[in-house]
C-alpha cells in the first residue's frame, strides 16, 4: 500500500532549496563542487528542466555533518564548502554514530561525534528543508536516527546510502505522518551499460534482430559498491592492497589509473549477441565512469524534485521519483527509457 499522501495544492513563494549533507564523502564533495560551478555560471543538463522556480542556482547548502575528524576538516578547507556556506564554517558540525565501525574501514581511526541533542540542536540552527544521508553503508543504526531527527525537525530526506530508509515503511510512514517526503535509496547515474544493451535491443528489435545471449561483468570501487556485489562482508581493503601488490606501477600507469579507479570508479563490460535469419550479430560495450559526479547530477534532479513534490502536497515515500534516481526498489526495475518517462510525466504536473 502506497504511504503517499495526496492534498490540495498550493503555491508558494519561497524557491530556495535549503540541503543539509549528512557525510561528507566523494559523493558530497562531487555535489558541492558542482553547485559551486553553477553559482559560477557553469549550466548543466539534467533530466529535469531547469525553470525559475525550481532551478539547480537556487540550492543552498546550509549545513555539513560528519564523524570523521578528517572529513569535517576537509569540509572546513574546501573552498567551495566555504563559499556556499558564506565562510560560516559553524554549520559544518560533528555528527552521531550508533554503529561499531568495522576493522577494515581505516578512515573511521579518528573520530569526533556529537550526542543527539547536539545534533538536534544545531538542526534547529540551520533552517534546512532537505537532509542528504550520505553516510557509510555499515552504519544502519546511525541511519535510523538520522531519519527520526530530520523528521522531528521537519526535514525532508534523500536517502544516498544502501540502507533501506525510503522503502522501510515504518520510516516512510514517519515523514507522511510529518507531511514531508522520503525518497531512496542508493542514489546512481543516469545510465549504465545494461541500459545500454535495452536501448540497443528497441532499435534492433525492428530490424528483426533479437538478444540471444548476454555476458556482463561489473567492477566496482571502493567499498560501498563492492558490497552492493556480495552479499557476505568481505574485506575490499585486503582485496585493495592485493591488487596492488601484483600491478607494476609504471607499467599500469598508461592504461588505469588504479588508486583512484578501486575508491571511486566503475567499469562494465557486456557482451550480447543478437539472432535474426540474415546473420547474427555481436556487440561488445565497454564502460568506465566516476559514478560520484553522474550521481550527483542525478542529485540535482531530485533535489529539486523532492522540494516540488512536496510544496504541492506529496508527503511520505514518494514513489516516482524513487523509482528515477535510485537503485532499490520495491517494485521490479524499470529501464532506463521507463524511469525517465514516468519521472518526467510526474514532475510535469508541478513544472
């Protein structure tokens, strides 16, 4: 049964986006960057249509979070952080952390945390609208609370990490009952290899062709995404500095960069072959991106998305734009073409 609530629609005059970044990590850094660019001038294509009321220049961020001693210290210097913050450096605040944190994680060996009521305190502070919970994938409880301090101070909720938030009911009916909205979980890019194959497939399909086989092959960086490959915790570190140990440097220079690739990036490979009674046909696709900067695109999208769903009355788990800018859903996986029309369709009513 669908947590949304539907009301009268109602207009508004206020178009600033106030964000709340919870962790500050690679995906944060990427969005801070970005917003940074376009305060600058930069303009960016999204899927969602940039128009005055709702446009991408109008997010503020007003607020940064973190455990980690050296990520509140790389929020301080960053100068993108510091100008979209005014130089207000108090916003960038310590934050709570409820879970043990693994041994293989070596960037929690320093930590400063705050109790809750500091948190809520300094939530009181900001003013923010939205909160993006960007926080480590070990630490669900820490994600629990998070949600019930934003809904307790009236904040709408991204979900950035692979904890179950948006699609936890129990949740989900917290910001409903709070007239806010949820929206989750994982946030990705706008397309991957496999969408790739299925766009390919519609066009060859009217050609008579048809996919008779498909090989592919997924590398992930960083520990995030190799979690989202196995289900049983392995150590991404040992695997890390093995790979390592066996790569010349010199000799692996000129074709990967691996370091950077093994904590941020994501190479596919897909191989399809296609039947049809002229010939068969075989395509091979190769892909690698940095899957922080397409995420934090798609963070503009839904960013401005979740603020106009809300101001016209859509509070609790917001389906649509679930189903367009994150990974797991509870239905089954649309394509890339689906997402697209069916977010677009959605925001078409409010834009």
């Amino acid at each position: 049964m669908s947590v949304i609530s539907r009301i009268k629609k109602y207009d508004i005059s206020l178009i600033a986006m106030k964000v709340l970044i919870i962790g500050f990590g690679a995906l944060a850094r990427s969005l801070v960057n970005l917003l940074c660019e376009i305060k600058n001038g930069l303009k960016v294509s999204t899927v969602l249509p940039d128009n005055e009321k709702y446009s991408a220049r109008n997010i503020e961020i007003v607020g940064i979070i973190d455990v980690r001693e050296k990520a509140l210290r790389d929020a301080t210097q960053n100068s993108c952080v510091r100008d979209l913050l005014n130089n207000d450096t108090e916003r960038i605040h310590p934050g709570i952390l409820l879970d043990k944190v693994p041994a293989r994680l070596h960037g929690f060996n320093q930590l400063l945390t705050a109790n809750i009521n500091d948190v809520s305190g300094f939530l009181d502070e900001i003013n923010a609208e939205i909160g993006i919970l960007s926080i480590n994938s070990f630490a669900e409880k820490t994600a629990i609370e998070y949600s019930n301090l934003l809904a307790e101070h009236k904040i709408n909720l991204i979900n950035a990490t692979p904890i179950k938030i948006a699609w936890n009911n129990q949740v989900a009916e917290l910001f409903k009952n709070n007239c806010l909205g949820v929206v989750g979980d994982y946030v990705r890019g706008y397309i991957t290899s496999i969408d790739l194959v299925l766009i390919l497939n519609d066009i060859l399909r009217d050609l008579g062709f048809e996919i008779s086989s498909l090989y592919a092959l997924d590398r992930f960086g960083g520990a995030e995404g190799f979690l989202l490959m196995h289900e049983k915790k392995m150590y991404i570190e040992s695997m890390r500095d093995l790979l390592l140990s066996l790569l010349n440097p010199l000799e692996a220079s000129y074709t990967v960069d691996w370091k950077n690739f093994l904590k941020n990036e994501k190479m596919s490979s897909i191989t399809t072959e296609f039947k049809a009674p002229m010939g068969d046909l075989e395509l091979y696709l190769s892909m690698k991106i940095n899957d922080q900067i397409f995420a934090s695109l798609t963070l503009l999208d839904v960013i401005r998305a979740l603020k106009a769903a809300v101001d016209n009355g859509y509070f609790g788990r917001i389906e649509e734009i679930c189903q367009y800018g994150f990974l797991f859903t509870k239905t089954y996986e649309k394509s890339f073409l689906d997402r697209i029309a069916s977010f677009r369709k959605f925001m078409a009513r409010f834009l």
